[in-house]
C-alpha cells in the first residue's frame, strides 16, 4: 500500500486520483480536496474500471489501482465536467 498526502489543492487532487489509479497497488490520498470538479475525475476513473472510496469527512481517498493496461472502455463518454 502506497501513502500520499497531498495539500488540498483541486489541480494536485486531479492528479493524485488518476496517478494512483494506473498504479498496481493501493494507494491512500490524504488532503483530497472534495469538490464538484474533483469528484468528476473520480466518476471517470470509476467508469474507466478503477475502484475509488471517498471519505469526505476525513478529506482521504482510497485508489485501488488496476495499472496502465488495466483500465477498461467506458460504456459512455465521460463526462469531465469543468
């Protein structure tokens, strides 16, 4: 298992969640900042085969990461939002 504490910033929290996610291990993100456009990024990488915990109370993510060629094709376009 992977640890990452990142400062709640809405860039780095992209990045986190899609890093971890083509990991092949388990990655917690501590500092996940919640909002409407970060968690736009997770719904794409859920679609995308990656499984994702959000804990909005403790501003913490855990990423099951499936790898690179571990993603999956979406069964409709995603959706990024902002």
């Amino acid at each position: 298992m992977m640890d990452i504490s990142v400062p709640g910033d809405k860039s780095i929290t992209h990045r986190a969640i899609i890093l971890a996610s083509l990991t092949n291990s388990l990655v917690n993100i501590r500092g996940f900042l919640v909002s409407e456009d970060t968690m736009h990024t997770v719904e794409c990488m859920r679609q995308l085969g990656v499984h994702i915990e959000v804990e909005e109370a403790s501003s913490a993510a855990m990423v099951h990461g499936v790898g690179i060629y571990g993603l999956k094709a979406p069964e409709k376009p995603l959706y990024t939002g902002n």
